[in-house]
C-alpha cells in the first residue's frame, strides 16, 4: 500500500551520498527532507589538495548546499552540526540544541582524518579534510616560506623549508606534486634571499610503495616523476611519534619539518557510535546488503561510513562514486517504498577506476584491465574532472574559469589570510600550532 503522508526524512551530511540522495528524491511530494551539515557547503574534495597548494582559491572547490538545492521545494536545508542519533526515540540532536525526528534517516557525515589510535598527533600536523584543512596547510607552507626570506639563522631557514607529508597514497602523492610545482614553477622568481627550488618535500610512507592500490609498475612510474620532481621519498618508513615540528621514526631516526602534513589514514565520522551497531577498527558500518543498517530498516548508511563488500563480492572503496551511487540506490529504495513496493535490491558498485596526478601533465589512470600513465592519463584526469565540475558548478564560464585558475595558478590563492581563529568543522583536528 502507497503512503499517504509525507514520510518524514532526515539526511545526515550534504557529501556526496546526502546530496546525491536528496537531488534524486528532490520535489517528490511523497518526501519531507531535512538535510543537515555543519557547513553551508557542499565540497568537492578531490581538489582540495590543490587549494592546499595555493593553486586554486577555496570558492573554487565548494558550492553552497541551499542554492543547489534551491529548486527542490521538499528539501530543507538546514546548518548545525548532529551530535547524537536517539534511534528510539527516532530522532538525532543537533549542536544548536534542534531535535530532528525522522521516520528514515541517511547518516552520510563522511570521514575525518585518522591517526591510528594517537589523536594526540593532531595538534601537530595539519590534516586534509576540508576547506579550513586546506587553507590552514597553505598557510603553514607560505607563512614559513616568508619567515625563511626573513630569517639570517641557517638551520631555521632549513627547518622552514622542509614540508613533510605523512602517508603515499593518492592525497600524499598529489600534496607531494603539486608542492613541488608551485615552489619549482609558480613561486621561482618571487623570492630574492632563499632559493625555492631548496625546499624540501618527503613523502614518507610506512610501506614498500607508494600508490599502493595501483598496479606496482604505476607505483614505480609515480616514484620516478616525483623523485624527478625532487620530491625525496622514504618508503618502509614507520613514524612512531609527532611532535611539534618534528616526527621520530622506528628506525630511530628524527625528521625536523616546520610543516607536517598528515596524509595517512581516515576514520569514520564518530556519529556511527550512536547507531548500535557492530564498527569497523575505522569506525565504520558493515550495512545489509541495502544500504539499511543491522537492526534498523529505516536507518540507511552511505559513503565513507560504510566497509561492504557489494552484491558481486566487491570491497566497495572509499570515493565519491561509490558515494554517490550509495546515495542514489537509497533513493531507489525510499521510492520503491513509498509506492508499496517493500523489496529492498543489493547494492552493487560500479567501479568506475582511479586516477592520481603526479604535478602537473602527469598521472596515473587504472580502470578495469587499463592502465594509463604520463601526459594521456593526465589528460583523462583533467577531463573527468571538467565533466564532473560541469555538473558541479553548472556554468560554463565558472568551470571556464576554474580550469585557467588552474593552469595559470590563481595569483589569489598565495594571499596568506590570517582569520582571528582557525576552527576546523572537524573538532577532533584542532588549528595547527604556530
Ligand atoms: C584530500 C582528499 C582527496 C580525495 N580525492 C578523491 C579522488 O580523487 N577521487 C575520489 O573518488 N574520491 C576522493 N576522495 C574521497 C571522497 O572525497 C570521499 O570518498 C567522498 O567525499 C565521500 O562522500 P560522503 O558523502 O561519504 O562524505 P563527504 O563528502 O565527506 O560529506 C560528508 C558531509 O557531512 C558533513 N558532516 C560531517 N559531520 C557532520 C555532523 N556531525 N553534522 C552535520 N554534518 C556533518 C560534512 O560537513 C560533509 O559535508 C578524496 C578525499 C580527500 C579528503
């Protein structure tokens, strides 16, 4: 039997999987959505390493939820940050003291960054997760490129110039690049007193390759750009603390870098507690195969929340696409079910490959049984992302602009900003120390 009120529903995070799942149930009257972040924007966090670089501005990457959402009359967009899920009393709570009662609930909050078990690390290294993430690490990196040209002291000079980044997989790899460019090409004849082209970039991964999820001969292509790059690599690297300005390796070793860039691990939104349900060491949720949480027909999990292998037996990573169709195939289900329909398909992933850039014209492409690498599959990178910005950004003459900002470097984007505090959204990272 089709419902005749409209079912009341309450999306957790306007990421991927939220917006994804709110656009495809947008104007359907049989619907009342809520949708809830503590930010006012959605953010397309593939780019973010390139707004933590100075290459393009914050603006470029982010878009405000209310105005993409602006046409959907059944949705309500609300900012305030969720801190409990009362699942029998089927409500959550918000920050700002809101009750938000639901009959169905998409928890889609994301990730934040993961320091194996010692959060303690975070007040001395800079995360990337979102816009203050990335604008706290440019900062960092321009802000000690100015106190370098100032200073007369040789060591200090040193330490200001070595940037370590924690953690060789896609994020590492693309900061390690895209550093090396903007000191190598971008910011070469600006300084008059310190030689840019000696700023040091170690990338230091706990294991024997970078890249690892990619075939081991794109591993060794991706090591020889950057290395080409100047980027020092140091794989089989285990860091066993992280100190202000320094990080201590197993081998017993110490590394001084006034910027320590943490790149090398992620843990689930800590709203999944709330849920009752098994987590993952990551903190996630294993779901039933539709998406529903154990326990929980009417509690629904996407994203980076979820560790699942789909109905083919696939593990299903953590990217946008796999956000995105979680968030579509839970609008699936909603539909069937408010026209009576109660079967609930599996769902199953469409692995649409990955891609890393290496600095630019470089990258690696693996996608089913092909592997791109070099200038081709930086062309493939550049034009996945157009398409997706097409989308995205819904004009051509943003996308237009977005696309030289990033070829020419937006000049903007090396103004350091000094805000009267740097609250990250996520408050388990807290503002790096001076
Ligand atoms: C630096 C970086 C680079 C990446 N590169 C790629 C890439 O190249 N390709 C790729 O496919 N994937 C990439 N990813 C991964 C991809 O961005 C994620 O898999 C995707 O964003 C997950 O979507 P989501 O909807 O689960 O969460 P998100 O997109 O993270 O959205 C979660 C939303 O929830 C909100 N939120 C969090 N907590 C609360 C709360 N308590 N209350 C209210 N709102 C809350 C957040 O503000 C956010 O808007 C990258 C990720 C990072 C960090």
């Amino acid at each position: 039997m089709s419902q005749t009120k409209p079912r009341k529903l309450l999306i957790i995070g306007g990421g991927f999987a939220g917006l994804e799942c709110a656009s495809k149930l947008a104007n359907d009257e049989r619907f009342e959505i809520t949708l809830v972040d503590r930010t006012n924007h959605h953010l397309f966090q593939p780019l973010l390493y390139q707004v933590a670089t100075a290459s393009l501005a914050a603006p470029d990457i982010a878009r405000s939820i209310r105005q993409i959402l602006a046409d959907a009359k059944n949705v309500t967009v609300l900012m305030d940050e969720i801190s409990s899920i009362d699942t029998a009393a089927k409500h959550a709570v918000g920050s700002s003291g809101t009750i938000y009662p639901y009959d169905s609930l998409l928890l889609a909050a994301g990730a934040r960054t993961g320091y194996f078990g010692h959060d303690e690390w975070a007040k001395h290294s800079l995360g990337l997760k979102s816009l203050a993430d990335a604008q706290n690490i440019r900062r960092t990196v321009l802000s000690n490129l100015e106190r370098a040209e100032l200073t007369t002291d040789d060591a200090e000079r040193a330490r200001l110039m070595t940037i370590a980044i924690v953690g060789g997989g896609p994020t590492g790899v693309e900061l390690a690049g895209a550093f090396a460019d903007l000191v190598h090409r971008s910011l070469k004849s600006n300084f008059r007193r310190i030689d840019t082209g000696k700023l040091r970039i170690i990338l230091i991964e706990g294991s024997e390759l970078i890249l690892e999820t990619f075939d081991p001969d794109q591993s060794a292509y991706a090591r020889k750009r950057l290395e080409k790059l100047g980027v020092e690599i140091r794989n089989n690297t285990r860091v066993i603390d992280v100190r202000a300005g320094a990080l201590d390796f197993k081998d017993g070793t110490t590394l001084e870098a006034a910027a320590i860039i943490w790149a090398a691990g992620v843990a689930a939104n800590p709203l999944t507690a709330s849920l009752g349900a098994p987590l993952d060491r990551g903190g996630r949720v294993t779901p039933n195969s539709d998406l529903s949480v154990p326990g929980h027909p009417d509690i629904f999990i996407a994203g980076d929340l979820v560790s699942m292998k789909d109905s083919e037996g696939k593990m299903v990573p953590g990217v946008a696409p796999a956000a995105v169709q979680m968030g579509a195939h839970i609008a699936k289900i909603l539909k069937a079910q408010a026209s009576g329909d109660s079967k609930r398909p599996p769902f199953c992933y469409f692995d649409k490959g990955m891609m890393a850039i290496i600095g630019k014209n470089y990258a690696v492409v693996k996608t089913g049984k092909m592997q791109l690498q070099g200038f081709i599959a930086w062309l493939a990178w550049l034009f996945v992302h157009i398409m997706f910005l097409i989308g995205f950004r819904n004009k051509l003459s943003v996308l237009l602009g977005w696309a030289y900002a990033y070829l020419v470097n937006t000049p903007e984007a090396r103004i350091i900003v000094y805000p009267p505090a740097v609250p990250s959204p996520d408050k388990s990272i807290p503002p790096p120390a001076a």
